[in-house]
C-alpha cells in the first residue's frame, strides 16, 4: 500500500495524531471529552513511548502516554485497521504499563500502581454492537452494582456509530474521525493544529524519513526473503505490513494462505 502524502493527513493518521496530541491543551480537551471532564491538569505526554522489559518480552510502542496531577496515566490509540485482537492487546498494554509504573529494585507495593486508563479511537465497530462509546470495566458477574477496585478503565471508541453519540461534542468529533470537518469548537481546534502541523518544514521532513526509514524495513524483509528463501521473506514483508497499518492481520494471513494463529507464531505478533 502506498504511503500517504503528507498532505492528505488526517486525524486518523498514526503521525498526525500522535502530533496533535503532543499539544497539552489539545489532549486535556480530547480526554476530557471521552471521560466526561473528569482529568485532571495533563503534566506529561509522550508520544511512540516504547515500552521494553527485556526478559524476552514483547515490545510495545504507545501512540500518546500521558499523565495528569492527580497521579493518572492514559494510553491514547488511533486504531485504523481491525485486527481482530484490540480487547487482547489493551490487556497486554495494561501489563506492560503497570510494569512500567512500578520502580525496579524496590518492594512492589501493589498500592504505587496509578488509575490507568487506556483509550482506543477506532474507524471499526470492534464489540460489534453499534454503540459510539464503549467503557470497560472489572465487574462482579453476580452483582454488577459490585466493581473491582482495580483502578483500571478501558474505552473503546467507535466513529462508525457517530451519529448514535447522545453528546453534540462527541458525535462531532467521531464524525471528524469520518472525514467531516463541523463548526463543533474542539473540531475548529483540531482543523487549526493539522493546518499549522502541514506547514512546518520540520513536520514535513520527519515524516519524510519515517517514510524512507519505513520503505527500507520492508525492502530490506524482501532482500532477506532472498537469502532465507521465498516463503520467509514473504512472511516477513506481510509481518511489517500488518505491524504498519498497512494490511490487516486477518488479511495476511489470508494472503500467506495460513491460519491466523499459525501466521502469528511464524512471523511473531500478537494474536
């Protein structure tokens, strides 16, 4: 798949999302928007956070990661392909998080963890049940008035059911996720910061290079697909694809003509 012109960027762009999102004021504002007000004063964003615990563990890399002062930390995903596992992979997010907050060399005490929230902006319908706004968390299956203390809330948004969204603001914004641009405030502001992010030099030419550098990893899987043999090197090109965006897991798997499972064992990613 060709890679977009940096012209033709949206929100839904994993570069100009994380971008937009570099903006404090911007992500309170998203935040507050998803969570109904309730953040505290962003003091920290970092965007591309990899997280890496060595030990043989998977790497993760968060699109923003953030924090506020009262102690929270949010996870905000732009998620453009289904790949059928986002329920699976925000677990694995929360891990690798909690490790994260919990300093190495000490006692673990299980009550330093943060109230975590991870939020994923989704162009698909992930649940499958036609809601705008779906929010997760750990409940007593016996009495569901019962949460679990744990401090954790997962939302998963979904732009196909925009016009579902009983909030003027949020169905504003889904509907932006869609392509149409409104005179909702926060939608004005977005407009605003992707115009002034298009005519920075240096925005161009970062995303410029991540293009190469990203062009060259999937040359270079193709060059090693000589040398390892064809059914390998295809493997490996449909691997950085799907790690890319670029093809759904489903998809290639589909295309390497192998169970999903099976593809994810051969070439290691999630499944």
């Amino acid at each position: 798949m060709t890679r977009k012109k940096f012209e033709d960027l949206t929100i839904t762009d994993d570069f100009m999302f994380c971008k937009i999102m570099q903006d404090s004021a911007i992500c309170q504002k998203v935040l507050n928007l998803v969570l109904g007000d309730k953040i505290g004063m962003i003091t920290k964003i970092t965007y591309q956070k990899v997280m890496d615990e060595g030990n043989n563990t998977k790497s993760i890399r968060l699109d923003v990661y953030a924090g506020d002062d009262a102690g929270r930390v949010y996870d905000v995903e732009m998620q453009a392909a289904d790949q059928k596992n986002l329920g699976k992979r925000m677990r694995y997010y929360q891990s690798m998080i909690d490790i994260d907050n919990l300093e190495s060399g000490k006692n673990v005490d299980y009550n330093d963890l943060p109230e975590s929230f991870i939020i994923c902006f989704c162009l698909f319908d992930y649940p499958g049940r036609g809601i705008p706004v779906y929010t997760f968390k750990n409940v007593c299956m016996e009495n569901r008035e019962v949460l679990l203390p744990d401090g954790m809330t997962k939302v998963v948004l979904n732009s196909q059911a925009a016009h579902k969204a009983a909030d003027p603001g949020m169905m504003a914004f889904l509907e932006y996720m869609n392509g149409k641009v409104s005179d909702d405030g926060l939608v004005r502001e977005l407009e605003k910061k992707i115009e002034e992010i298009k005519a920075n030099s240096e925005r161009r030419n970062e995303y410029m290079a991540l293009s190469v550098f990203e062009s060259d990893i999937k040359r270079e899987a193709r060059e090693e697909g000589r040398t390892m043999g064809l059914e390998a090197g295809r493997l490996a090109t449909l691997a950085e694809l799907v790690r890319s965006g670029d093809i759904s897991l489903e998809k290639a798997a589909q295309k390497a003509g192998l169970p999903t499972e099976e593809f994810c064992k051969r070439t290691k990613l999630p499944f």
